[in-house]
C-alpha cells in the first residue's frame, strides 16, 4: 500500500508534500562534486603517463607504467571491499566523510613523490580512499531519486566521473607544456578543502541504513524532511509493519553481514556473479582506455596535445551518452540499454584500429566514452536498484570491488603490449573482445523472481 497523509495530526513518512523542507537535490549534488574528484583521479594518471615515461630522472619503462597505474587500483579493490562490510556498521555518509579525506591527504603526498617507488606506493595508499566513494554516492543518489527517475539521476550524478576527467584532460592539455606533472597531482587535494566540510554539514544519512539500526526517530525525521516515499526506500514488510500508518516500525539493528548473505542467497546468486563479471569487463575498458589512450594514439602517430584532446572526446561523450541512455532506461528498461551500450563500445573500439581521420576518429573516441565509462555508470545504477534498498550499497561495493580486479588488468594489458612493441591495434581488439563479453553476462542476469 502507498502511506497517504492524514488531514490532522502528524503526516505519514510515506508522504512527501506535508513536511517536506529540503531538496534531496543536494544529495545528488554533494555526491556529483564527491565523484568529480574520483574521476580526475583516473585520469590524471592517463594524463600524465606520457610525461613521466619521458621524465629523465625517473626512467620508468612501459610495463612499470601500467604497474603503477594498475596500483591504485588495488587500493581501490581493498577500499571497495572494505566498504562492503562497514557501510553497515558506520553509515554511508561517515564512509564517504573518511574517504575523501584519506584520497585527499594520499594525493597531495603522491604531488611530492621523490621516486618511482615512492610514487607508486602512494598511488595505492590514494586508492584505498577511492575505493569506497562510489558505492556510496551511487547508494546514497538512487535513495534519494524518485523512484521513476533513479537511472536518469544516477547518470547526472555519476557524470561527474567523467567531468572529473575531462578536467584532469584539460588541465593536461593546459599545464602540461610548461609545468611539472606533478602540480595535477597536487589539485587532487582539494577535496579536504572542499567537499568534505560541505557534506559534513549539508549530508543527510541513509534512511534506509537509519531503519536497518534501529534508529527510527532519526529515520522519520530524515525521510519526511527530504520527501521520501517509504515503500520506495524499505523493504515492504518494515513498511506494513505495526504503525506503519505514521512511523517506521522498530527494527533491531542488522548484522553487518545480513546484506552479503542476501546477495549470495540462492535467488540472487545468479545476479550476483554476472553483475560482478560485467563490472570487470566495463572497469576493464575504463581504466586500460584512460590510461593508456594518450599513449597509444601517440604511437600511431599524434602529437601529445592531440592525443590528449581524445581523452577529452572519451570523457565528454560518456557524459552526454550516459545521461541520455539512463533517459531512455528509465522508459524501457535498463537491462537492454546496458546491452546496447555495451554493444556500441564493441563496434566503435573495434574501428578505432582502423587508421582513421582525425574528426572520424575522434567521433568513435566519444561512442567508445558511452560504452566503456558510460556504460559502467549504467551497470552500477543497475544494480543500485535491483537489489532492495539496505542491500544496494553492500552490493554495489562487492561488484565494484571484482571489477576492480578488471579495472587492476587494464593498465597491465596495455603495459605489456607496449612492452611487446605489438602495435597499437591489438590494444583495441582486446578491449573489443572485453566489450562483447560484457554484454553477454548482462543478458544473463535474471529477472528478480517473486522469491527474490
């Protein structure tokens, strides 16, 4: 049943008009400007591979390159995991509060780096803070959305991602002739500064993780001061339960391990592993692509502020894709978008080896942008709202955390075909290959059965 409001009295938690005095807008707000940085921390890297390679102090060969590259990523697959069994137990907001100020304090060390090996190790220590911002914001976004615009709010949220590196792309093509690398690592800073005073203040915590620890008084006041509909935010027994009519019912607090059993339950099992496989393969194409575009087009023969400007063409058509497919998926149904999605990275990567026009190029650059980073983002709103909401930032942290393991091969692959001196079109047959298998194990996630 949908909780209307009484005429008298106290209004239902359920119903969003009566007391509604804040706009969950700036969930989504707070969690773009959070995931901006996460997103120019992935790209900073691409940015700046083709100068530290050429750094005569340093003297890093190709396959140490994708060496560091792939470390931050196993500091990310740490936090991520990490993420997965905290969230629980300290909330979403205290988690994204820890780790952007962990990522911001890591990445201006990571500026003074007096080595290779140094430089490397900070990368790592920078993405253990990394790894627990998007489970969180992408969690956090979909809760607050309404129900029939979560995929649409999700992408908006999660371009910042890719705003992240346009700006990393940016300041590369800008600073990079006539400063050190290092100073784009110092801007990664900023978010100590920043967005973390500002969530601290502004950030409401999860309803849902409010109710999963009994803590229903602060529950109701945040779900009637942002709006929230409770059958769209709790399971539907927390909702039909005793006072549902104008509260919260009384919940003992969840064991940290509740929403981890759920997901590998029998009726989610299946889901489980194939969101798990497709988050590899799109984690995958995100990181080998941004890492190692620059170097690879270079290789085939453009210079480095050309090749630059096709990471800005990457990031930029992933923003415009991703909003407008999340669109579309609110109206048809986000399995088969992903699938497409996936598909049209299969196709355009695949015609990136060609020797191509400039302009031509750069037009499949931004089609690859939609199906690598735009079709990740699609992937993560998919299973923010396909498990029940408690569940969805546990889940989302366990997905990301076995893709971190293909975001950690990205950089590799790419190491070690320029190690190999392969040419540069194996890369993008690879990455090919990897897009197709994507959008075989989304085809293969099941629907949510009514024993689910």
């Amino acid at each position: 049943m949908t909780s209307t409001a009484p005429t008298t009295g106290a209004p239902s938690v359920g119903a969003p008009s009566a007391l509604r005095r804040r706009s969950p807008t700036i969930v989504l707000a707070l969690c773009f400007v959070a995931i901006v940085f996460d997103g120019y921390d992935l790209v900073v890297y691409g940015s700046t591979v083709p100068s530290i390679l050429g750094d005569p102090t340093w003297d890093v060969a190709p396959d140490n390159a994708g060496l560091y590259g792939s470390l931050a990523l196993a500091g990310m697959l740490i936090g991520t995991l990490l993420v997965g069994l905290l969230t629980d137990v300290l909330g979403r907001k205290r988690i994204m509060l820890i780790a952007l100020t962990w990522f911001s304090v890591f990445m201006g060390l990571t500026a003074l780096a007096p080595s290779p090996e140094t430089f490397g190790a900070l990368r790592f220590l920078t993405g253990l803070g990394l790894g627990p911002i998007i489970p969180s914001c992408v969690a956090m976004t979909v809760e607050f959305a309404p129900k029939a615009r979560r995929q649409l709010a999700n992408a908006i949220m999660y371009s910042g991602y890719s705003v992240g590196g346009v700006l990393a792309a940016v300041l590369g093509i800008a600073l990079l002739p006539d400063v050190d690398w290092r100073w784009l690592y110092a801007v990664g800073a900023l978010p100590v500064v920043t967005i973390v005073p500002l969530i601290w203040l502004l950030m409401p915590e999860s309803v849902a993780y409010l109710a999963a620890r009994g803590r229903t008084d602060e529950a109701r006041q945040v779900a009637n001061e942002y709006g929230l509909v409770l059958e769209d935010v709790l399971p539907q027994d927390v909702v039909d339960g005793p006072g549902a009519d104008s509260d919260i019912a009384p919940q003992e607090p969840k064991p940290a391990t509740s929403s981890i059993r759920l997901m590998f339950s029998r009726s989610w099992l299946l889901a489980t592993l194939m969101f798990a496989f497709a988050s590899y393969c799109g984690l995958l194409l995100v990181y080998g692509l941004n890492t190692w575009l620059p170097d690879i087009v270079r290789s085939a023969g453009y210079d480095l502020g050309s090749s630059l400007s096709f990471l800005l063409a990457l990031n930029i058509g992933a923003i415009v894709g991703a909003i407008s497919a999340s669109y579309v998926a609110d109206r048809i149904g986000i399995k088969r978008v992903v699938i497409t999605c996936f598909s049209i990275a299969f196709v355009a990567i695949g015609l990136m080896s060609l020797s191509l026009p400039y302009a031509v190029l750069i037009v499949f650059i931004a089609f690859a942008g939609l199906g690598t980073v735009g079709t990740q983002i699609l992937v993560n709103g998919f299973v923010a709202t396909y498990y029940p909401q408690a569940t969805s930032a546990t889940a989302l942290a366990w997905t990301l955390g076995f893709g971190r393991l293909g975001g950690m091969s990205g950089p590799l692959i790419g190491g070690i075909i320029a190690g190999l001196a392969l040419g540069f079109q194996i890369n993008f047959y690879v990455f090919a290959v990897v897009a197709l298998l994507g959008a075989v194990f989304i085809s293969l996630v099941p629907r949510r059965t009514a024993e689910a």
